[in-house]
C-alpha cells in the first residue's frame, strides 16, 4: 500500500491526468482496473458525485472508457521502477509500457 501511495502522483504524469476532481476519479477508474482493490472502486463510482454535469459527461464520455482500455492494455504500473525513468523523455517512457494519455481537456473546451 505504501508504494502504490508513492506510485500515484507518478501515474498522473505518465497518463497526463490533471490533479483536479475529474483528473482523480479518472485516475481511480485506472487504479481500480490495474490493481483491483476495492477502494479505487469505491472512488471512481463515488468520487463523480463532486463532478459537475458536464464534468460527468467528459467522464463517462472519455475518462472511464480511456482507464479501462490502458488499464488492460499498459504493463502492470505497480511494478515499474518509476525512479529508473525519470531521465527519459516521457513520450519514451509512455510508449514502452503502452500508455496513451488521456485527454480529458479538449472535451473540456466545448
């Protein structure tokens, strides 16, 4: 648990996840398919209800969606050695453990 704590600011970045509400419940959906652990479900169903409307809509629309997908298809993101890394450009870094960011700004600018 402590590592995963260590692991998540690490997470945002490599999946170019805000650090705002909609970014987080995003994250959690991402969390809760790569490791399974109740409380990432728990935030992702509960976690919307600070979300506006249309905030919803984008997670619904792309976050959930775009989590499920990398969460299936990335490497196990609980297992890189995020501190071996930091040198790389991150495109490098995305691209070796198959990690396409999340764009949840350009539904944001409707």
């Amino acid at each position: 648990m402590a590592r995963f704590r260590e692991v998540h600011d690490f997470w945002h970045v490599l999946c170019e996840l805000p650090p705002s509400v909609l970014g987080e419940v995003t994250l959690k959906w991402l969390e809760a398919v790569q490791t399974g652990l109740p409380m990432c479900f728990m935030s992702g169903v509960i976690g919307p209800l600070k979300l506006s409307i249309r905030e919803r809509e984008i997670l619904v629309a792309k976050g959930i969606p775009w989590a499920i997908e990398t969460g299936r298809s990335s490497h196990d993101l609980m297992c890189i050695f995020y501190e071996e890394h930091l040198d790389r450009p991150l495109v490098d870094v995305q691209e070796e453990f198959r990690i396409i960011p999340c764009d949840l700004d350009m539904y944001s600018r409707r």
